[in-house]
C-alpha cells in the first residue's frame, strides 16, 4: 500500500476535499497503535489483503501514539467514536464507512466504496 502520512489538524481540509473530487473513490484513513498485536494484527491482514492500489483510493496512516491529538480531531470532524485500530472512509468530507479491531476487512472496505459510487 500506499500509506499517505496523517500527522497535522490541518491536512482535513485537504483530505476533505480530495475526498469530494469526482475521480476519487473515496479517501481512506488507518489509525493505527504501535503498541497495540490487535491493531498490528489488523494493518497487516489489511495490506496482505489490499488489491485496490491504483484505483484512486487515497489511504492515509495515522500513528496515533505520535498524533493523538490528531486523532481526537477525527472523532469530532467526522463523529465517530474513537478506537483503535481503526478504519474510516471518507467521501464529500463525510465519514460513509467505520470500521475496528477484527471488523477491519477489505472486502466491507470495497463495498462501502462501490455504494458510494452508486
């Protein structure tokens, strides 16, 4: 994959509108714990399983051990509850699609995708 790093509050508003441009599928942000088997056991299930690469999905990691305050940013900007790890999608600046821990799967992530599209 692809990681984009997300480390700053104020690269939302880019994301925000990438995420609204007509080309891209949707942009996609990983919250990952350097600490944490679960959320390594989920980042490398998710880029083992990754075969979207190419298909204007931007993917951005966000180590959220280092940027803890940029994660608090996400759960406001696009009310979602905080957890880790964590997977979200998002599309015209809005979160279409939340998903962690085990629930983290490529397959959900590309269906969220195709019904955005949709």
């Amino acid at each position: 994959m692809d990681w984009l790093d997300l480390n700053t509050e104020s690269q939302f508003e880019g994301i925000n509108q990438e995420s609204a441009e007509q080309h891209i599928k949707g942009v996609m942000l990983f919250k990952h714990s350097s600490r944490c088997s679960i959320s390594s056991m989920a980042l490398n299930r998710l880029e083992r399983s990754w075969k979207l690469s190419g298909d204007n999905i931007p993917t951005y990691y966000l180590d959220l051990l280092k940027y803890r305050s940029v994660s608090t940013k996400i759960a406001e900007l696009y009310n979602v509850e905080h957890e880790s790890p964590q997977v979200l999608i998002i599309k015209n600046g809005k979160c279409i699609y939340s998903a962690s821990h085990s629930a983290i799967s490529t397959a959900e992530i590309e269906a969220a995708l195709a019904y955005s599209q949709s």
